[in-house]
C-alpha cells in the first residue's frame, strides 16, 4: 500500500521559503518593493485607489475633460432609476408563465452571467437599449482586451469603471504588459516575437520574460491609483506569484487568470491554488478573485477544481469562469459551445460565471464579419478606418445574446443567475 504520508511537506521546507522571502537582501523581493514604495507605499496606493475608484470622481474626471460620455453615463443612470430594465421575477414569468409561481430559487448556485470582451464604452450604452428594448438581461461581468494606453487617450478606461458603478457589475482590464505583444513604453517583450503571426512562440510561457512581471506590477499600480481599476487580467506564472505577493503585503487589489493560462487539468488547478493558499491574507482572503480554467476542461476537471477550491476555504473567494461560447474564429475548434455541459454543473459547483466570448456558433458562422480573437489586438483607429467597427458591435451584440440564451436556459432548468445587479432587481 502507497504511504500518503511521505507527501506530507516538512515544515523545515516552510521555514526554509519564510527565510528566502523575508531575506532583506534578496533582489526578487526587493524589486517589488521597490517598485511598490515608487507609488508612495501601501496605505497611499489604497487611499488613492479607494479615492480615484468613487464615482463622483471618476465623473468628474470626465466633465473635466468635456467627454460626450457623460451624456451616455447620465442616461444610464436615468434608466437605471426610472426601473427601465426587466426585474429578475419578471424575466422569470418571461420564460416560465405561470409555472413560476410554484417554484423555488437557491441563489447560493447563482451562475455569473459574463461578457468579453467588451472593448469600447459606447457599446455597453447599446447593449442597454437592446436590452431595454428585448426585456433582456444585462451581464453581471465584463472582460476587457482594449489597448490600455488607447483606452486612457480617450477616456473610455474612466467611462467604462463608471458604469460599472452604475449598474452594479464587475469587470476586469487587460494591462498593456502581457508580454505577448510591445508594452506601454513600446518596446517588446521578446526580442525574437511580434504579434500573432509569431504567436506559436509563446508557447511554454515565455510572454512575459525578464523584468515583465515587474513592469506589470508598475502598470498595474498606475492604473489602481489614477482610475481605481482594481481587477486586471493575468497570464503568466510570474505575474500571478507578484500578485499573490503584494496582495500580501497590503495592497487591495484582485486579478483573474486568463484562459491563456492553460490551466487544462486538477493538478494544474492544485498548483494555483495551493500557491494561493499560501500567500493568503489572515482573514482567508485571496487576489485571486477570478479563475479561468483553458477551454480543454471537461466537466470533471472543473469539478475537481473546485473541490481542491473548496477545501482550501476559497468557495466564496475564488469565481471559476468557463467559457460557454468562444470567437469563431482564431481561438478554438468550431462548433464550440458548453451551454448544457454549464447546465449539468451549475446545481452543484457554487460560484462559477459563464463566460460568452463569441455568439452561438450557428448565428456566429453566418456573419458578414464573424467574431475573431484578433480584433481584439487591432488598433481603434484602424477599425474605424476600415469600417468595421458596426460589424465588431454586431459580434458583441450577438454575445450579448448568447449570455441571454444562456440565463434562459439556466432559468428553465430551475437555476438562477448573476445579472447587472442595480439593473435588475430581486
């Protein structure tokens, strides 16, 4: 018989990491710090965030600057109060009748209705009056892709954190220092890879090589305090470990894991946790906010991430999201679509958002422009230039859609759902 105890880790092999971490001449550490006391130290980078996030002053940032999506923001808000949106027990006799009225809802199962990527301000402005208009659900979850240097140019990294505010939503950004593609300053990451025509270089992680982890840090930190956007997304083993760590030491920020990732398998999802596990707060609590398991992951897998989740106290910390619906193109294998595998989970694995990246594949496929992972990589200038940009809001219009199809199959099933909360009242 196999003796599990020999797994068991001596805790001199603790002692040994506490003494690494806490050396004070150790360079790893010391170059976080470092970068860390540049922004003026942990309490100020909190209170600046906590400051920069209010939307009072994210409004005023953009009345400052005459930016037409006050307008917009205003109107959101005039929707909102005015009880334009479908309430949750209305949407529910929407697809139910009167069977609903004998029914039961557990929202301890509540599935996170979630959308990516939402590239620009104007669309969620759309997707509301769609959503008005169609007595449709709006996302309680936006993933955002948007160059974060051209997003700041136009302000559509403030517009967009304010409506979140508004309609009660989260939503992550996208730093510039992934590695993958030139960084904020320009420079690339790998001297030896471009963009995608080099992409199959990256595999085996090296997009963010050398000081990268550090540089998404600074990025991260200057986005914190100017804006308050606290949840970004996070593709590589290093910047995930920089995360854990100045989580840590006090700073109050969050992240998600990518699918580009590739956690694909439960011992891949032991290992994020248990690190995360590791590096945690006191109070149980984790940067980790968002785990995006590769789209390989069968029902299995996802199960057994979660109990690994669950049993490291990480339920209601850690969201695990999975892709129900993928960009037709460049990404996957198509048909890709996991709407009834999602449905034979969500009864029993708490805390999971459904993720809609590309329409259904049958209403995708027949586009003029179908949805592709690339567009997300294209400059705004150059989409507007080549008339695309109706045909980019066509594709996230029809994701939109698939989130809808997915609440109503949830709701058919008896299983409830996480919408824009201020929108769409209990």
């Amino acid at each position: 018989m196999i003796d599990r105890q020999k797994l068991r880790i001596n805790p001199n092999r603790i002692d040994e990491i506490n003494e690494f971490l806490l050396n004070e001449e150790n360079p790893l550490i010391t170059g976080l710090v470092d970068v860390i006391e540049k922004y003026g130290g942990i309490e100020e980078i909190n209170k600046k965030a906590e400051d920069a996030r209010r939307l009072d002053s994210l409004l005023e940032k953009l009345e400052e600057k005459k930016s037409p999506y006050v307008t917009d923001l205003q109107w959101l808000q005039e929707q909102r109060d005015n009880d334009a949106f479908i309430t949750v027990p209305d949407y529910r006799r929407k697809i139910l009748g009167d069977k609903v009225d004998s029914m039961t809802w557990d929202e301890s199962f509540a599935v996170t209705l979630e959308i990516s990527a939402c590239q620009y301000f104007p669309w969620v402005i759309e997707e509301a009056k769609h959503s008005i208009k169609n007595q449709d659900l709006m996302p309680g979850r936006f993933i955002r892709v948007r160059n974060m240097t051209e997003q700041s140019g136009d302000n559509d990294v403030i517009a967009f954190a304010a409506a979140m505010q508004i309609v009660d939503a989260s939503y992550v950004e996208t730093l510039d220092t992934k590695g993958t593609f030139p960084g904020p300053d320009g420079a690339p990451a790998n001297i030896h890879l471009g963009g995608p025509d080099t992409i199959t270089g990256y595999f085996g992680g090296v997009g963010m090589p050398n000081e990268f982890a550090l540089k998404w840090a600074d990025e991260y930190l200057h986005y914190f305090t100017e804006y308050g956007v606290k949840q970004v997304l996070n593709i590589n083993p290093g910047s995930v470990l920089v995360g854990y760590m100045m989580h840590k030491l006090g700073i109050d920020m969050e992240f998600k894991i990518s699918v580009f990732m590739g956690n694909d398998n439960p011992f891949a999802c032991l290992w994020t946790l248990m690190t995360a596990k590791l590096f945690s707060r006191d109070d149980g609590t984790s940067p980790l906010i968002g785990f995006n398991l590769s789209n390989s992951v069968n029902n299995e897998t996802i199960e057994l991430g979660a109990y690994v989740r669950d049993r490291f106290g990480f339920e209601d910390v850690v969201r695990i999201e999975h892709h129900i619906t993928e960009t037709y193109k460049s990404i996957v294998r198509q048909p890709y679509d996991r709407l009834d595998e999602l449905v034979e989970l969500a009864d029993h694995v708490k805390n999971i958002s459904a993720k809609h990246e590309g329409g259904g594949p049958e209403i995708d496929m027949k586009r003029e422009h179908p949805s592709d992972i690339l567009d997300y990589f294209r400059e705004k200038a150059e989409i507007i230039e080549a008339g695309e940009m109706p045909l980019l809001l066509r594709n996230y219009l029809d994701k939109h859609d698939a989130v809808n199809r997915t609440a109503r199959a949830l709701t058919e099933k008896g299983l409830t759902f996480i919408a824009a909360q201020k929108l769409h009242k209990e």
